[in-house]
C-alpha cells in the first residue's frame, strides 16, 4: 500500500516538472524532456517501483501488474501476467 501512495505521490511531482520546464526552459529542452517523460509513462518501458510492487504482489499470491498508469489511474483490469 505504501508503494502505491509513493507512486501516486511521485506522479503528480512529474506532471509539475514537465509544467515547470516548459515555463523556465528553452523550447527545445522543454519538448525532450515533456517526450521522454510520455515515453515513459505510456509504454512499457521498466519501472523500479512496479517491479518492487510486482514482487511483493507475487509474494501475498496476486498477480503481477503490467503498469501504475493503466492500472490505478485508468482502472484497466488485465489478464495476469507470466
């Protein structure tokens, strides 16, 4: 449950970097970084903190998640994964 909250703590400060960067950063720093960061986040690109919460989830004998994003925040259910 922790690492939950840390992930929904941990989103809302990546929102504000990205709104921060565009208001202080040149334009082209601004749109890599905004790229990069919607990289992340919308594809299925490794995550450290849903690998720990994979693990732990294997432990208590629930099924692995594929991502926080599509997971808590878009309350996708999905078949268990491998």
């Amino acid at each position: 449950m922790v690492l939950v909250a840390l992930h929904f703590i941990l989103l809302p400060c990546v929102v504000a970097s990205v709104v921060l960067t565009w208001l202080y950063q040149p334009l082209y720093v601004a749109l890599l970084f905004t790229i990069s960061f919607a990289n992340l986040m919308f594809t299925r690109a490794e995550c450290v903190l849903t690998n720990l919460e994979n693990k732990i989830r294997k432990r208590l004998g629930l099924p692995k998640i594929r991502g926080f994003v599509a997971r808590y925040i878009f309350m996708r259910t999905e078949p268990p994964v491998g």
